[in-house]
C-alpha cells in the first residue's frame, strides 16, 4: 500500500504538471488538430482526477481511521473542479 500511495501521488504530480504546461501551450505532447472540443489540458485534468481517486482508495484500504479520513478530504479537495455547482 505505502508504495502504491507513492507512485499515485507520483502520477498526480506529473498529471497537474503536464495539465500546466498544455494550458501554457509548452506542453511536449503537442495537438495538431485546429479546432479542439475541450479546452486545453483537459485530458490530464481527468488523468490527474483518477489517481486521485486511486490515492483515496488506497488511504481507504490501509483499514486506519486516519486513512478514511484522508481519503474523504483528497476526494472532496482535489475533485472539485469536476463538481457542477
């Protein structure tokens, strides 16, 4: 479990970070297609929102009140932006 948490936090870093650099347009993993459905970045907005939710399940599955406790504030923290209000 503890190396499943750091490899997923590991794939959130890099997820926000790819996110970053596509909406700066300095992204390495350039889109050729002119017209775009969804804004930039949007593709490691939803990656990153996965290993979140994968974190969240495996702070779950450590079987700790704390690892419930994590788990229900990276699910309500981090997920936000895909809520609609």
């Amino acid at each position: 479990m503890t190396e499943a948490s750091k490899f997923l936090a590991n794939a959130e870093a890099g997820a926000k970070e790819q996110a970053k650099a596509a909406r700066n347009g300095t992204s390495k993993y350039k889109d050729n297609t002119t017209t775009r459905q969804f804004p930039p970045g949007m593709e490691w907005d939803i990656l990153q929102a996965d290993a979140v939710v994968l974190l969240g399940l495996t702070n779950a599955l450590q079987e700790s009140y704390m690892g419930f406790v994590k788990c229900l504030f990276v699910l309500t923290c981090r997920c936000s932006p895909f809520t609609s209000r």
